[in-house]
C-alpha cells in the first residue's frame, strides 16, 4: 500500500512519509475532537416553573382524586349489590314537581271561570227561534204541496198492481196466487 502513497513533499523514503502523514493527520483529528467552542451556543438554562410545570401537576393530582372517588363508589355499589344477593331498588320515593305547576294551575283555573261565565250568559239567554212559528210555517207549506201537486201523497202506495205473479216450480201445478202481501187476509 505504502507504494501507491503520494507525498505532497519529495521524500526519500515513501513508507515513512506515510507513517508520519498518518500520525500527523490523526492528532490533527484528536486535537479537532477535544477543541471546545469559543462562543457558549447551549443557550439558556429553563426556569424551574417551566420545567416542573405545577399547575398541570396540580390539575392531573385533582383528575387522579376524582378516580380514585368514583372506584371508591363504584366498589361499594358493588359490594351492596353482592350483599343484597342481586335485588333490584327500582322504586322513586321522591315526588314529581313541576316549577311552572302554580301557573299552570291559576290559567285552568282562569279559563274555567271564563268557560263558566259564557255557559251562564248563554244559558239565562232566551232564545229567538220561536219553534211553534216553525211548525205552524211547515204544516202551511205541507197543505200547498198537496194542493199544487198532481199526484197527492199516499197516493202512489195505492196505485201499485194488486197483482203479484208468483212463478212456480217444475213439479209444481199450483195457480199463482192474485193477492198481494200487503191486502189484509180474507
């Protein structure tokens, strides 16, 4: 290898210069490797309130207590349930208010006193109509229909055939009957 090396400067013997050049070279590399910078670029040091951070550690002690509290609750549920052997308490004992209740009641109240005063008035009223004017007009209009028509009422129930033609069977040689349902029996 030692015959391929090329020193920058004339050199009697070419392995030396290498040696040297090699030995050089590395505590160029070493003294490279140890300089410290002349300019401080670490930058500056973090507070201790930014670094700790209190209030996140405050807010996540506060998330592990309310946890801890609903286990808590959890638990004795549990424990209540398995001490109970499984029965259910379905039953509310509290009582159902409303917060609108007083007003809702003072407008029934309110509309049921102005029901009862228009079924008053309406009721003492007498009434217009006069019904036996009615009756009377209608028995007069009666009268002229019979008068004007051409065919008085009642008439038409006479008028109908008498005759009814009852049709008999096969074997049957009895006469049709001329009487109709409605002629009293003979």
């Amino acid at each position: 290898m030692h015959k391929a090396y090329q020193p920058l400067q004339p050199a009697t013997n070419r392995h030396l210069q290498q040696r040297w050049d090699q030995s050089a070279y590395q505590q160029h590399r070493d003294k490279v490797y140890a300089a410290r910078p002349m300019v401080d670029t670490k930058g500056m040091k973090a507070p201790a309130h930014v670094q700790l951070k209190l209030k996140k550690l405050q807010v996540h002690e506060e998330c592990q207590a309310v946890i801890e509290r609903d286990n808590r609750l959890l638990a004795s549920r549990l424990s209540d349930i398995v001490r109970s052997r499984g029965l259910v308490d379905h039953r509310n004992h509290y009582a159902e208010r409303s917060l609108n209740a007083e007003k809702r009641r003072d407008e029934l109240l309110h509309v049921t006193n102005q029901n009862q005063a228009i079924y008053q008035r309406i009721t003492a009223r007498q009434s217009e109509y006069r019904r036996q004017l009615w009756l009377d007009d209608w028995k007069r209009e009666e009268r002229r229909r019979e008068d004007i028509a051409r065919y008085p009422r009642g008439v038409q129930h006479q008028q109908r055939s008498r005759r009814r033609v009852k049709f008999s069977s096969i074997g049957d040689t009895s006469e049709p009957s001329e009487a109709s349902p409605s002629d009293p029996p003979q």
